[in-house]
C-alpha cells in the first residue's frame, strides 16, 4: 500500500514539474494581454481625440442626436484607466516576484 501511494504521489509531481503550467502563470499572461490591449486602445483614443479636437467637423448628426466624437474619444480613453490600473499593479506584482524568485 505505501509503494502504491509513493509511485503515484511521484508520479503526479514529475508529471506537474515536467508539463505543468501553474494555474498562476496562464493568468499571468492573460492579465498583461489585456494590459497591452487596453493601454493601445487607451492611446489611439487619446491620439483621436487631439486630433479631431481643433476641428469644427467633429460634430455628427445622427438620428436626431448630436454626438461629439472627440468628447466620447477622451472621456472613452479616460475611463479606460478604471481597468487599466488594477491590472498595470498585478503586472508590477508579477515582476517583482519573477525578481526575487531570481534572486
């Protein structure tokens, strides 16, 4: 009985340590894809909204409404920042543990 659960608890650990991602890991990398995604999405509505800002064509008419797209730009890229914060920490976090996991 105890070769039976040290082959098997051997067995688990060797196949965990050869082909194992921890589960921290794969949120890791999931965390910093959505870091990059929003701090580009972030700046091309940043960098849209200077842009059409000295235009007096930013405001469309549509369906009765007047929408500025140059203040829906900036506020849009403001309000990303909600999201971006939290994870720009988390990435911070996983940086300086990769660092002292190296030391």
């Amino acid at each position: 009985m105890l070769t039976t659960i040290t082959t098997t608890t051997t067995t688990t650990t060797a196949a965990t340590a050869v082909g194992g991602v921890s589960q921290a890991t794969v949120y890791g990398a999931i965390g910093v894809v959505i870091l990059i995604v929003l701090l580009i999405a972030k700046e091309l509505l940043s960098s849209y909204g200077a842009e059409r800002e000295g235009e007096s064509e930013g405001v469309e008419e549509e369906k009765g409404e007047i929408m500025d797209s140059n203040r829906m730009a900036n506020s849009l890229a403001t309000n990303l920042s909600v999201a971006i914060y939290p994870l720009l920490f988390s990435f911070a976090l996983l940086v300086a543990m990769k660092v002292m996991e190296v030391l």
